[in-house]
C-alpha cells in the first residue's frame, strides 16, 4: 500500500508499538468492566487506577485531579459547559486562536445569558496585553487559552495570563492538547499560578484516538455533561474505555521519559524545514514567537494551500491546509484572520508537524520535491492568467 511520509502530528500522531502492546490485553482476555466487584472488574479498574497516576505524573498532577473524557473536545466541552451551568451568566472570555472545540461550546453559552469577549491576539498569534487587560476589567467568571496552537503552535504564558485571570476572580482553563508530549508541562505549577484545568489527549502523543483527560483542581465545581452511574468522581458517567486508557497512561509515560530528547531533535528539523521553505519565497506564520518544536505554518504567494496540499499528497507527502477539525471549512484559518494575515494569503496556509519518525533525509526530499511542485503550479497559475 502506498504510504506518504506522514507530516501531520498535530493532527494525530501513530500509535506507540509499545502503547498498542499494553493495550492488546483489554481488546481479548481482560475483557472486564471496571464497575463490577469479581476478579475480571478489579482488574480492569487496577488497571484504570495505574493508567490515571501513569497521566498525572507526566502532567505534574495528583491522580485524583485527572478525569478521563473520550478526547479533547469533550474534555474542553466539560470544564465550558459544566463551570458555565454552576455559575450564574456573566462574562466569558477565550482567546480569538482557541480550538473550535473551545469557541463553539463557549458560543452555545451566549443563548443562556453569557457575554462571550474574544481576547485579540498579535502578529505572532500571542494574546494581546491591551485586549487581556480590557477583558479582565469585564471582571470574567471563566477565561480560557490554550498553551499550544493547534496550527501555529505558537505558545502562550498561561501562567502570566493565569496570574492577572486570579486576581479578577475568574476560573481559568488551558487547552494543553498540543503541548503535552511536546514541550514540559506542569500542572502543579500552572495550578499555583492560577490554571484551575487543563486538557490533554492521548491521540496527540502516540496513544490511541477515544481516550483524554480533563485535569482539574477539585475545587472546581462542575455540572456533568453525560450523568448516569457516577463514574469519574460523577463527572463523567459511561462504562470506561479501558483499552484506550491503559494506552493513553502508557503514551504518556513515554513521552515523560522521551521529551528530553524528542524536542531537540525536532526543533533541529523544523529549522531544517524552515530553511527550505524561505528558500522558496514562503511567507512563516508565528515564526518570531515562542512555538512547539514541531510546528511550521506557512504560505506561498498566489498558491492555494489545499491544492499545494493535494498535490503534496500524491507526491508521497501527508501536510494540512490548517486544523484537521475544521478541514472542511472553505474559509481562511480563525487563527491567521484574527493574527491580521490577509485573506488571500490565509488561504494558501500549510501546516507541517513532525513526529518521532520523520528524518532529516525525509525532509531534505521533501523540500527538493516542494521545489519542483512549487514551480510547476507557478507555471499553470501563469498560464492561467
């Protein structure tokens, strides 16, 4: 079968051979549910207990604080919705760069009485002082902005940002989706600063799709979005996906032990990529920010991204015309409007993202194969015109 070289990590990563071993054991022989009392429940509920403090030690986190959700939409979804429906409506306040999966949840709220203010973001994509302080003024009951964007991957100071979210009174949440895995992450530290949540996802990480966690201070009060047998600590009721938790705790583990060495690695190839693409007239985006080792968002003048992308395809290369979540959205990125890029060149945003698997040689054919399609779909726009 035909495989490209995958450059689409932040999209979702492989799935840890090591990761999928520890799992095989819940697909077949340990089959149990967690909530029953015989032998086959008490295992597979060791094995949750394990996977939880396995999350909460790469996170810098007490294991009661982790509550395990099917992925980072419902994670973001739960601490929105549930801190919004203990509370009576105010001000909410999210970042205009957030995941649609934290700006639709937070829209709904605008129906039942909330005041929605998206905090403006720089060039850079970096929260904007003078709109962060405008907000707060607005005395906000929850502020949410992720650590990592999924596009840019440009990083925001959630502590900073957590500080001044403190000291008007507000619950503060981060995204951290992108950045665990990635860059070093902890929550007790954040916690301190004044992050109350936090969301992370195993697909991100080289675990498995359907398995997240929303760590959370459990000062926090929040009204659950599915209720039933209570489990979660009543937060997050259903019968637990075992398999994908056990992979998740594992996923983690590992990239706990590896990070030392994985974000050195890939910030030497981003720059390996960088460094082609402005050799062919690329346009980076974020590029003069702090951003995650693996991220590259860029553009060329007068060429549509999801053609470049359609045509990196069959040339072997797997890249994104943005976010994966919003691929079939025909407008330019939310991100790249709102860090004021013109349309026109919004639409032509490619993002690469490297993992653990990607080489220094993939990524030296890549630009070499970039170069040729690149001059190719110059001559067809001329033609064109």
């Amino acid at each position: 079968m035909f495989a490209p070289v995958y450059f689409d990590h932040n999209a979702t990563t492989p799935l840890d051979p090591v990761v999928l071993e520890a799992m095989l054991p819940f697909m077949s022989a340990q089959f149990g549910n967690p909530s029953s009392r015989h032998e086959y429940g008490r295992a597979a509920r060791r094995a949750i207990d394990e996977a939880r403090a396995k999350v909460a030690a790469a996170v810098g986190a007490h294991p009661t604080e982790v509550v395990f959700a099917s992925g980072g939409s419902e994670a973001n979804n739960l601490f929105i919705k549930g801190a919004a429906a203990c509370l009576k409506p105010g001000v909410l306040a999210v970042s205009a760069v957030e995941h649609p999966c934290v700006i639709k949840p937070a829209e709904q709220l605008v129906s039942r009485g909330w005041m929605l203010h998206k905090v403006g973001v720089d060039g850079d994509g970096r929260i904007d002082a003078k709109s962060y302080q405008a907000v707060l003024a607005q005395k906000p009951k929850l502020v949410s902005v992720m650590l990592a964007n999924n596009e840019t991957g440009v990083l925001q100071d959630v502590s900073a940002l957590a500080i001044q979210a403190k000291a008007a009174g507000a619950w503060f949440h981060t995204d951290a989706v992108q950045a665990v895995g990635k860059i070093a992450v902890d929550f007790r530290s954040l916690n301190a600063a004044g992050v109350h949540a936090m969301t992370v996802s195993a697909h991100k990480l080289g675990g498995p799709k359907g398995a997240a966690a929303l760590v959370l201070d459990k000062r926090v009060e929040l009204e659950p979005l599915i209720a039933g047998g209570g489990h979660e600590r009543g937060l997050r009721s259903g019968t637990e996906n075992v398999a994908a938790i056990v992979g998740f705790g594992v996923a983690c583990e590992l990239a706990a032990q590896r990070l030392t060495e994985s974000a050195p690695r890939l910030t030497q190839l981003r720059g390996q990529v960088e460094s082609g693409l402005l050799a062919v007239g690329a346009t980076l985006f974020g590029a003069t920010g702090e951003r995650l080792p693996n991220t590259i968002y860029f553009a060329l003048p007068n060429l549509d991204g999801e053609t470049l992308v359609g045509y990196l395809d069959r040339a072997g290369y797997a890249l994104a015309s943005g976010a994966a979540c919003s691929s079939a959205n025909p407008e330019p990125s939310h991100v790249l409007q709102a860090m004021g890029v013109l349309p026109e060149l919004a639409r032509g945003a490619v993002r690469i993202s490297l993992g653990a698997g990607n080489t220094a040689e993939q990524i030296k054919d890549f630009l070499n194969t970039l170069q040729i399609t690149v001059s190719k779909l110059q001559r067809l726009t001329a033609i064109a015109v």
